[in-house]
C-alpha cells in the first residue's frame, strides 16, 4: 500500500484525528480500531481461548504459582514472629489453652509444641534451620524476602524492545528448586503460546487474496506478527490467575490471620475497602489507555513499514538523489513512534502514582493503627511482624483484582491488531473438486473483470489455449494482460463469465488443487535466502541434482552458478546484490519450469535477458510445450513470434487473435501495428 501523504489543511488536527491518520496511514485493512468495552470483553475471551490448547501445562502452572505464593504465605509470618518474641524478647513460647496456642494459627502448633523448653540460642538456631530449608526449597527467607526466578534481557519502555522478554522469558515468584522447575514450565509455555499464535496469525497472512495484500503494509504485517501477538501473555496468565489465586490468597491470609487472632478484623476491612476504591481509579483510564495504546502501535508499525520499504528500494533512492527525503520520512515517522510511547509511558505513570498516593495512605493509617495496638499491649512486636506480612498479602489480592482490568487495556488494543488481520476473509475457497491432472487446456468464455474499486479490467474475453501450446498474450502496457492471466489461477476472480480448465468452471476447484496443476512465473522475481540449488527446486523439493541442472541450463543460469565459488550451494541472502536482474530471473524462470504442473504462466520471461538466451530459452519452451499448456506474456517480438496462438489485447478487449503469420498478414491489424513500430524502433 502506497503511503504518498495528502495535503492537509491549515487547520490544526485534533487528537483523535492524527490517530485516525495514523490507522490509515498503518493498514488498509484494520480500519475500525476504537472499540467499546463489549468488544473488549470478546477480545479478552478469545485471547483465553488459546488456553485450551495447553490445558496439561496451564493448570501446572497456576497450581505452582499458586503454590509459590501460598507457601510463604503459610509459613514465613511466624518465624518471624519467633524470632522478634522469642528470641530477640526472649519471651517464653506459649502454652497451649484449650487445646489452642494463643497468637499462632493451628498449623503451627506443632512446632511450637516440638520447641518447648528450647532457648533463645537453640529456637535461633532451629529458625536458621527452617531459613535454610526455605531458601533451598522455595528460595524464601524466615525475615519475608524472597528470593524470585527470572530471566530477561535489559529493555526499553517500548514494544519492540520487551518483545523478546515476553516472548521467552520465564518467572517463578518462588526461588531454590521449586522456582526453578515453575521457570523451566513457564519459559516453555510462553514459547508455546507465542509460537501458536504467530503461526496462526502468519498463515492467515499468506492466505488473503492478492487484492488484500495489495492493501496492507507489509511493515504493519511485520509489526503485528513480530510485537503485537506477544501481548496475548498477559491476558493468557492473568484472566484466570489472577482472580482465581487473588481471591484464594485473600482467604487463606484472612482465615489464617483470624486463626491467630479471632477478634482482629481491622485487616480484613481495610483490604476489602481497597478493592472497589483501586478498581474504580483503574476504570476511569481503560478507554484512554486501549486508544494511546492503539495509537503507540500504529505509529510504531508505520516506522517498520519505512524501513522497509527504504531498504526495499534504496536503489531506487539512490539513484534519484532521495537519500535526504527518506531520511527526514523516517525521521518523521520515528519521532511520531516516540512521541506516541512517550504519551503511553506518562498516562501509566499518572495511573500508578494516583494508586500508590491512596496506597501510602492506607498503609500509614494502618501502621498507625497496629502500632497503636503494639503500644497498649493488645499485641506483641512480633505480632506487628506478622501481622504486616499478612497485610501484604492481602492487599497485593486487593491491588491484583483493582488493577486487573486497566493492565487488560494495553494487551487488548494488541490482540485487538492480531485478530484484525486473524478475521479478515481468506481467498475465497469457492468449490471443493479436487483438480485432476489437466488433459486439454483453458477456455474463457464471456469473461470480464471489474476490480473491488469499480475499475473494469477486461471485458468480453473469449478463447481457447489447449495443453501442448505456447500462448501468448501481446498488447501495450496496461492492457489488462496480466489481469487475464490472473483468473487462471484464481489470483482474481471473474466478475462475468466463466473460466473453464478441461471443461470444468475454475471456482468450483479447491484453490490449492488447482494451484498445484498451474506455475506462475512473477515478472518481479521472487528469490528466496536460501541456496540457489534450494530456490530452483522450492516447487519440487525432491528434484535431483540432473533435473536441477537441466532447467538451469534451459534457463542459461547453468555456466554462471558453476562460476560460483560454491555453485549451487551458493546463497542468494548473503549475494543477492551482486546477481543481476537478468540472472535472477533466469533462476526464477528455472525454478518454475522444474516444478511438474500442466499450465505454465510465464510473465514477461525474457524482458532481463539478452538474445542469445532469449533465443534459447524460447527453443526450450516449446519443448516444454509438448505436456503442457505455456502462457507468455511479452512485449518483445522475438519471444512471441513462434507462439502458437497470440492473443492480442487493448483497454481490456481481445481485438485479434491467431498465429503471427495470420494477425501480421491483416491490413490495418492492431497486432501487424504493433510489430512495425517494435520493427521501426530496432531498425
């Protein structure tokens, strides 16, 4: 898609309309980017989806992360609580009265049972024992630290450069052994769920219509697939863990704490309160987050686009003195990218320091209000201790479930661009006849073509090009040739009539079917990275060395890749610049003439080449010819003269056809005219 930009006004844009700029300037197909809170509901339940193809993995996982904070939650207070009473106080450990431990929950009994008559010394070499056991089972500390499983790589603020993080990288809130084997599962999944989605989102890229992709970007393409579909993480863990282990957690916190103290619920009050107020806060900004989010994206993806479409055609930019004009369009675009996550960064840090204001808030009413216990006797320091661990507890719940619905707004304008491109319709797969080996040829009968923005391309085409052929389709530029060569394969669809391959209508053949039977030669070559020997057979990959070097030969490629250093081992990524257009395409016409389908299309074969090969070449074809139907479209008289049937075309009309010597014999023939002018022109 073109990005040549348009006037604009004297009038200053207004925000919303530089972000609709900045969507249409992104894709021609994702248009319809602001969406309501009903749309993100479906996004964030079709993100969740993806959960069912692993379930085995995902359920190991929220129980180990579950685990991984329940653990410490159960047994790390009291230590603590030990160590401040009992040991540094050297307070004696409670007796038991009826049949309970004032000031420790039930569990923890026993070890204040196993411990009596135990000194300062002795309970504080017992507690670094359990320091000890912790650190190596779940990486914890008896003071409350923890010791936490991670890997990443250092990052920026923007998408692009957190995509590998989260792409790959793993995390476990536990550390020593347990933590290690929740960092191994979780670094796995992640590379599973990325892995999945790409490809699903990669495939449907290669599966939309020539048309689509003429539309979209192949720089957004990129952006999408490469940053975009990371964002899935987030809603993929959190929109069952989070919920499911808050709430957990909140309980477990709450019983155990009122366990060890039946007449506290200050806690429990304070915490619940903090719920509704940190989720009102987040929803006033979930709209304006998922639009600065979608806006970051797309100025980010219009950058990708720049690039490559600069380095795409940097000879071109070169050789018409456009090296300071691309470099200010991408200096304007990567401005444009900073500025958009730069306003991203700023609204996240408003969100966080208006949250972290009402948290300090609470957290030094509360402090005052335990210290105040502390102070008249109602509670022991070591009280204090564990008290303020379970407070954490449950306020990080209280914060995860308030904040759970702004952290979804940047994720779903993401996967809102992932399934943008996921929905959009394939190639339309009109029929499903499995197309047997072609057997006598093509027949156009009426047919016409009008393009999806109301141009008409062709109109009234009628003829017949049997197998064991050469055709070729002859006329100025623009005259619709390569739009009628285009129906044959079903690149395009005709809007009239019908295409007929041995008798049968080509829409009721499965499109990969017929694909299969039907080889098009692009005029713009297309070379893969790979090896030459790879390239020319990537439409039979189990084609020997001989039947490798025969086309080539045919091609005239041969001579050349031998004077290669490593000939046909030789890759097209790291010499592509130094093989000329004309070797290119001899590489391409090769890699077509070797793959086994019973229509060859070529477009423009010999417009690179010199007329020693073009001679050869156009020899070879009709060799070629025997078994099968060759279509070529040229312009020059020396690869069209021996063809069996010229069709002749102008502003979309067959105006004659038949064989050289029949159309050049015709007074006054449109064909005979355009032979004296290429004759008037070379004489």
């Amino acid at each position: 898609m073109s990005d040549v930009s348009e006037p604009r006004s004297s009038r200053r844009q207004t925000r919303r309309e530089r972000e609709a700029e900045l969507d249409r300037r992104s894709s021609g197909l994702d248009t319809r980017t602001d969406i309501g809170e009903g749309e993100m509901l479906r996004i964030i339940g079709r993100s969740a989806k993806y959960i069912s193809l692993f379930p085995g993995r995902y359920i190991t996982k929220f129980v180990l992360k579950l685990g991984s904070y329940a653990m410490p939650l159960a047994l790390l207070p009291w230590p603590a609580k030990m160590l401040v009473d009992h040991v540094i106080l050297a307070k004696p450990l409670p007796e038991m009265v009826d049949g309970k431990i004032d000031g420790y929950p039930g569990y923890w009994e026993p070890v204040i049972t196993a411990l009596y008559g135990a000194s300062p010394i002795e309970l504080a070499l017992a507690l670094a024992a359990f320091g000890i056991i912790f650190v190596l089972t779940i990486g914890s500390y008896t003071g409350g630290f923890e010791d936490e499983v991670e890997a990443g790589l250092a990052q920026g603020h923007d998408y692009a450069t957190q995509v590998e993080n989260k792409m790959h990288g793993g995390h476990s809130t536990a550390g020593g052994l347990y933590g290690w084997f929740e960092f191994k599962l979780n670094t796995r999944l992640t590379q599973a769920l990325n892995h999945t989605l790409r490809s699903h989102l990669f495939d449907r890229i290669q599966a939309l219509s020539i048309t689509k992709l003429e539309e979209q970007r192949i720089g957004d393409s990129i952006y999408r697939v490469l940053y975009d579909t990371p964002q899935i993480n987030e809603i993929f863990y959190e929109v069952t863990h989070t919920p499911l282990m808050s709430t957990t957690l909140f309980i477990q916190a709450l019983l155990t704490m009122l366990s060890a103290y039946p007449g506290n619920l200050m806690v429990a009050f304070v915490t619940i309160a903090v719920f509704p107020a940190w989720g009102f806060s987040a929803a006033l900004f979930s709209r304006i987050v998922r639009r600065r989010g979608q806006a970051a994206r797309a100025a980010g993806a219009i950058t990708t686009a720049t690039i490559e479409e600069g380095m795409d055609n940097v000879l071109a930019v070169q050789s018409l003195g456009g090296n300071v004009k691309e470099k200010k369009r991408f200096g304007d675009d990567s401005k444009e990218s900073f500025f958009r996550h730069r306003m991203v960064s700023v609204l996240w840090i408003l969100i966080g320091q208006l949250s972290s204001v009402f948290g300090h808030i609470v957290f030094v009413w509360f402090s005052f209000y335990i210290i105040s216990q502390v102070i008249t006797g109602d509670m022991t320091p070591g009280d204090y201790a564990a008290i303020f661990t379970y407070y954490g507890y449950m306020i990080g719940p209280a914060m995860a479930l308030g904040w759970l619905w702004i952290r979804f707004q940047d994720n779903v304008a993401a996967m809102r661009r992932v399934f943008a491109l996921l929905d959009q319709e394939p190639e339309a797969q009109l029929g499903n006849l499995a197309m047997p080996e072609v057997t006598e040829g093509v027949e156009f009968d009426s047919v016409g073509l009008i393009y999806p923005d109301g141009r008409r391309a062709l109109g009234d085409i009628s003829f017949k090009a049997s197998v064991g052929e050469i055709v070729a389709f002859v006329g100025p530029t623009g005259a619709g040739k390569t739009s009628l060569a285009y129906l044959i394969p079903r690149y395009h669809v005709a809007s009239e009539g019908i295409v007929r391959i041995d008798d049968v209508n080509v829409n009721e053949f499965d499109v990969a079917s017929l694909r299969n039977q039907i080889t098009y030669v692009f005029q713009e070559t297309q070379l893969f990275s790979y090896s030459i020997r790879d390239n020319i057979r990537f439409g039979k990959q189990n084609a020997e060395q001989a039947e490798i070097e025969h086309v080539a030969r045919i091609a005239g490629i041969h001579d050349f890749i031998m004077s290669l250093p490593e000939q046909y081992d030789t890759r097209l990524g790291n010499t592509n610049a130094k093989i000329s257009v004309g070797q290119k395409q001899r590489i391409s016409i090769a890699r077509g003439l070797l793959r086994e389908s019973k229509i060859l299309i070529l477009d423009e074969p010999t417009s690179a080449l010199d007329p020693e090969t073009e001679q050869y070449l156009v020899s070879s074809l009709h060799e070629a010819a025997k078994d099968r139907l060759v279509i070529v479209i040229a312009h020059r008289l020396s690869t069209i003269a021996h063809a069996d049937k010229i069709i002749y075309l102008d502003d979309g009309q067959i105006l004659e056809q038949g064989t050289h010597d029949e159309l050049v014999a015709r007074d006054g023939g449109a064909y005979r005219r355009f032979v004296e002018l290429q004759t008037t022109a070379t004489a």
